[in-house]
C-alpha cells in the first residue's frame, strides 16, 4: 500500500436518492430536457442512469487532461484526489460549474491529509482510496445545504497558487459550528495565481454566476430537483450563496435571492423562461457597467 499526504474532493449528486425510491415523477419532459433519449415504458431509473452517464461525462471532461489527478465514480458520487492540493481546488471548481450549468445539482468536501491506496489495483474493477482526507472529505461534504463544496483547515495552508479568499468561514444557523466552504462560483476560469482575485475580470464573473443563477431558478433540467421540500430547499440554498457573490462584485445590482423568498417559486420552469431570465440578468449587469464608472474589469 502506498501513504501519502494529499487531497481529496467527494462530490455527491444531490436528490439521487428520493429519485430511485419512486419519491420523484419523472415524466418525458425530464427526459428531454437534458437531451435524453425516450420511450414510454421509461421510469426513473432509466432517467437516474442517463443522469449518472452524464455525470460520468463530467468527471472525464474535467480530468482527462490533468496530469496527476486520479478519480473513481461510485454511481451517484466520486473522488478525486492527488498530491497535489491546487490541482484538486481547480478540479473540484470545474465539475462544480459544469454541473451546475449541465443540470446536475451537486455537493462536495475538500480535505487535505493522510491517502492510502494500493500499489496495484485492477482497473477493471475501478480504483479506490482510503485515509484520513478521504474519511474527512465524505463528512464536509454533508456540512450545509446547496451546491458547495465544504473544506478542512489543513487545506488552505498547503495551497500554492490559489488565492486565501477563495475560501470563506461560514455560520451554520441550526447549530452555530464554523465550516470552511470555497467560493467556487467566484472562479468560473481555471485558477492560477494567488494574484487571481486582484486582475479578475468581473464582467466574465458576473455572466457566469447569471448563468448560473437563471439555470437554478429556471431551467427546465432542474424540474425533478424542484418537486420535493428537500430538493427545492436545496435548489433555493444554491441560489441564495452564488447570487450573494454578486453583491461583492458590484455595489448596485439587484441579483441578489434570499433562500426564504425563492423556494416557493422554483417549480413552473421552462427553457423560454431560462433564456428570458438570463437576458433581463445581463442586460441588469450592463446598466450597471454603464452608469457606474467605477466598474472595471479587471
């Protein structure tokens, strides 16, 4: 067995369990909204099984061309790991966005620590880890509600070329514990300085979290998510932290969604209503580049 410090992110799609437990009518819109095949005899297994291949996809796309990173899929979850902790940070920042923008409404741990993992493993039967970054991982991951991603405190002071306040503590309201979470919704490029918070393009940050944000509220691919209490709580806890990032990225902007005021109204979704809401989005953050000469790019 090898030993090795490291990192570790768990990403776990959220709701997979009410949908393969009959809790979710999954009809043929569903189907069709992420682009997948029907027919009529199709239930919410089959729905659940194109979701977890396009998940799959996701996961390739954003490690194939990654040197020194693994990754193992256990159907509705993964890890990620490797030696390397900014790596991983950037890795765990690119599933996020190509999840949340693909329709897959995801949540993760990040932890550095101690990775065991055998010298030799059959690949036929998938890889596999274990160790105190991999224990650490799995627990974060269910510290709060909503598509983020939840860190230990061994990580950040291991981190090379990530900035500090990519990294925020934050209160749990239930029981008042501190947890660490990072803003992956501040980076929708790849992160590469320490520096990256000072040259951030703004404008490119602020489309992408209006993206987002209309995908969550919107988009007909997250129909399934928003017919429970658990999974509209969920969408409205996504919604309410990245639109808060719009607030620190300009002073004027009304795109800000408390969680208590949009999740009564996360079920009549549609993709013209997706498009619409994304335009009036934009056009508010030109308004604001116009009228305010302090807004810069960079």
């Amino acid at each position: 067995m090898k030993e090795y410090s490291g990192a570790v992110f768990f990403v776990d799609i959220l709701g997979v369990g009410a949908l393969t437990q009959g809790e979710i009518n999954i009809t043929k819109e569903d189907f069709l909204s992420h682009r997948f095949s029907f027919k009529e005899n199709f239930s919410e297994h089959q729905f659940c099984a194109k979701l977890l291949v396009k998940f799959r996809r996701i996961l390739t796309n954003a490690t194939e061309n990654v040197k020194k990173i693994k990754v193992a899929q256990l159907s509705d979850c993964a890890f990620i790991w490797s030696e390397d902790p900014d790596l991983v940070v950037n890795v765990a920042r690119d599933i996020m966005w190509k999840s949340t923008l693909g329709g897959i409404l995801c949540r993760g741990g990040l932890a550095y620590g101690q990775i065991v993992e055998p010298d030799k493993i059959n690949t036929k039967l998938g890889m596999f880890i274990c160790g105190g970054a991999v224990t650490d991982a799995v627990k974060l991951e269910e510290t709060g509600k909503g598509a983020r991603v939840f860190i230990n405190t061994e990580l950040v002071s291991e981190l090379k070329s990530i900035p500090s306040t990519a990294f925020v503590p934050r209160k749990n309201p239930i029981n008042f514990t501190i947890a660490d979470e990072f803003l992956w919704y501040k980076y929708p490029e790849l992160i590469e300085s320490t520096y990256d918070d000072v040259k951030v393009d703004r404008l490119k940050v602020l489309d992408g979290i209006a993206k987002a944000i209309a995908m969550l509220k919107h988009s007909p691919r997250f129909s399934w998510n928003s017919l429970s209490a658990p999974g509209r709580l969920q969408l409205a806890s996504t919604i309410d932290v990245v639109s808060s990032e719009t607030e620190n990225l300009a002073n004027n902007l009304d795109l800000k969604f408390e969680c208590e005021y949009v999740i009564n109204s996360l079920e009549n979704r549609s993709e013209q209503r997706h498009k619409k809401a994304l335009n009036v989005y934009r056009q508010t953050i030109g308004q604001e580049v116009k009228t305010n000469k302090t807004f810069k790019r960079n």
